[in-house]
C-alpha cells in the first residue's frame, strides 16, 4: 500500500484532509475532518470525528461504491471489509505521521504515564456501578480516558479499559477508566 497524495485543505473549525491511496492496484481518495487540542495540563490530543470517511475507489475510473463493494466480495476471500479495514488503517497511520507527529498516539509510555499523573491529580473521582463489581470510583475526564486508552494499547491490549458506567443516584450512564486501572497502570509502569 502506498500514500499517492495527500491535501490539507482550508478549514476553520476542525481539520480537513484528502488522502488518496493505492491498495491492490485499487486507487482509493479518502476525506478526513476531525480536531486537535492541546490537553489542559499538556500533551496533544487528536479527535476524528468522521472516521468514517466519503470514500471514491477508482480502477482507472471512478467505480460504483456498491458494485465494487460487491465484486470485491466476489472475488477476494477477505471480502470488502477486510479492505476497507486495512486502508484505514494505513490511512490513519499515514494522517497522524504527516500532519500530527506530536500527537499521543506517537508518544513514550514515559511521557503518556507522567500526563497521567498531572491529569491524575486534579481529576474529580465519580461514584459508578457496572454489573455485579458493585461501586467504585471512576474518571470521566476525557484527556485521562485518551492517555488510559493509549497506555493500554501500547501494552499489547486489545480493548481499552473504557466502558459505560451507571452514575450512582443517576439515570444515565456515562463513560470513564476506573480509579484502580489508572493506579495500576502507574504502578506497574514504575516496578
């Protein structure tokens, strides 16, 4: 797979890129939005939105979204999914790499664990339930939930730590890592 162009293109509120890639012999030109922000107490943090990008699959002309979809299926034991998969994720890595090198994503454990620790201490715990593990503490914080998630991944895991939890006296839910994961996480980094 290979990076045929890419085009940063004006925007005001959020990113906007246009990356065009060959797969297969399959030439695929992809758009991107989403945003970056710097993190209250550092490091920067990258947000796509839409992930699910406005895809045009060319073979020498422009093709039929679901008729390529279904010829693809046809003729390739992996199917379209699989496809689809590995061009975004290649198209990520290639978007982060151009345009976002600083990001999180790139950065040390050292680093990711010493944000952390500065989220760490000013973050409010809340008081959630999940299933039968009773109560406990979590944080909402999202620049924690980012850095727990890409501490996580880096570890070798495969789903991060992040999960729906039910507030206590609350009729909704909300998403958050665990006080004792964002411990643990820390501990182990240092022993």
């Amino acid at each position: 797979m290979k990076l045929v162009s890419a085009v940063s293109n004006p925007d005001y509120v959020r990113f906007s890129k246009t990356l065009t890639v060959e797969h297969k012999g399959i030439v695929v030109k992809q758009e991107y939005y989403g945003t970056t922000f710097a993190g209250r107490h550092g490091g920067r943090f990258i947000e796509i939105d839409d992930w699910e990008f406005d895809v045009q699959t060319f073979l020498g002309e422009e093709v039929n979204p679901k008729g390529f979809k279904e010829m693809y299926n046809k003729l390739f034991k992996k199917g379209y999914e699989s496809f689809e998969q590995e061009v975004e994720e290649f198209s990520k890595k290639v978007l982060i790499e151009k345009y976002f090198p600083d990001i999180i994503e790139n950065s040390s454990p050292r680093y990711l664990i010493d944000l952390l620790e500065i989220y760490e201490k000013d973050a409010k715990e809340t008081p959630a339930t999940l299933g039968s593990l009773g109560t406990y503490n979590i944080y909402k914080d999202w620049e924690i939930l980012q850095i727990a998630k890409e501490l996580h991944k880096q570890g070798g895991a495969e789903s991060p730590p992040i999960a729906s939890h039910k507030e206590v006296g609350k009729d909704h839910s909300v998403r958050g890592v665990s006080t004792e994961y964002v411990s643990l996480l820390i501990y182990n980094f240092y022993k």
